[in-house]
C-alpha cells in the first residue's frame, strides 16, 4: 500500500531554508518517493484549516515513508525545516 506524507508549512526564514529545498529531493528519491505537489498554495474549500503552502510526498510503502523520516543523514536538513517554518506533517496510507 502506499503512503503519502502531507506537509502544510508556513516559511519564516527563506534564505536557510533554501538549503532544505536544494538538497531534501536526494533523500526523498533515496527512499523511493516523489512529489505529487511541491510547494502550492492551497486553496480551501471547506472548513477552517488555513494552510498555506502544501507538499505531499508519495511513497511505495509506509515503511519507506518512515525510513526517510529516520533516515539519519537527512536530520539536519530536517532540523533546518524545524527552523525556518512552522510545519505540520502527516503520514497516510492508500490504495492508489
């Protein structure tokens, strides 16, 4: 089954976070995944969630979402994202 991780980020620091945007595709690519959307602003259409920029990751399994989130060498570009947005991630499983 695979798995999505949906992120909904605000950035508050754009020049370090470049460095995230430049490297954090090698270790998605690495674990197997890639982008369905990368970086949009969404727009809502029901209820009161104000998300304003959206990411959403697919990958072959769960278990391969997980290996990115841990992967050991991408902690500091992670550590990055934590700050320069504020971010909400979350993971989910599907049949497509």
């Amino acid at each position: 089954m695979k798995a999505y991780l949906v992120l909904d980020l605000a950035i508050h620091d754009l020049e370090p976070f470049r460095e995230y945007m430049a490297r954090i595709p090698e270790f998605i690519q690495k674990h197997g995944g890639h982008y369905i959307v990368q970086g949009v602003q969404p727009v809502v259409v029901e209820g009161d969630w104000e998300p304003e920029r959206m990411v959403i990751l697919e990958f072959p399994s769960r278990h391969h979402a997980e290996s990115f989130l841990q992967d050991p060498e991408a902690q500091a570009l992670f550590k990055i994202r934590h700050r320069t947005t504020t971010s909400k991630l979350v993971l989910v499983e599907g049949n497509t």
